[in-house]
C-alpha cells in the first residue's frame, strides 16, 4: 500500500511559438541611453537640496554641543573653585573659633572664663 496522500500531477510542456528571442534592429543610440523624466529631475534635485539641507544642520548642531560643552566645563571648574574656597574658609573658621584660640585671647585681654555662664549652641 501507498503511504503518500500526496496527488501526483502531470504538468504539460509549455509549447512556445517560434518568435525572436530579440528585435531584429534595436537602436544602439536607444538602448545606451535612457532620458530622465521632469518628474525624475524633480525629484533628484530636491533629494539633493534635502541631503545638503541635512548635512548643514548637522554641523550647526554640532557646532552648538561643542560651544555648550566648552560652557559646562567653565561652570564646572568654577564650582570646583569655589568648593576648594569653602572648604579653606570652613577651616579658617574652625581655626579661628577653636576654644585654645578664644581662651588665649582672653587671657590677652585680661577676661575671665566663668563655666556658669557658658552656653553651647549647635546647629
């Protein structure tokens, strides 16, 4: 027994008629060339003029990225300059409030340390 359930069909040969497989006088100006349409001309001329349109765009963007990353990195040495001022201030000021420091200035200036009247105040 056949196990294929598959339908077996015979095709016919295609019988073709006898014609030319080219034309007997083809043009060679005419084949060499083919002529562009307005529409084509049309459509090539903006393609381009949207390419350089896009070309010029770019390097504008470019052009402007570079100028803000030139300004960001200004701001950013000027925040680390400021930081590094802050940190030398905070410690002229820890210097300057030290309690060896108020208590040699006191005893300068002929002033007394009185512990009763001593309030400490944090932040």
């Amino acid at each position: 027994m056949n196990d294929n359930t598959v339908r077996k069909i015979e095709t016919e040969p295609l019988v073709t008629p006898d014609a030319p497989a080219t034309p007997a006088h083809v043009d060679q100006e005419q084949s060499a060339r083919v002529a562009f349409s307005g529409l084509e001309r049309v459509c090539a001329c903006c393609a381009g003029i949207a390419t350089i349109a896009l070309m010029i765009f770019l390097v504008h963007t470019n052009v402007g990225i570079a100028g803000t990353q030139r300004q960001l990195q200004d701001v950013q040495v000027k925040i680390s300059q400021i930081k590094a001022t802050n940190v030398d201030l905070r410690q002229e000021v820890s210097e300057l409030s030290s309690s060896d420091r108020l208590s040699a200035y006191a005893q300068k200036n002929g002033l007394t340390f009185n512990d009763a009247n001593v309030r400490n105040v944090s932040k």
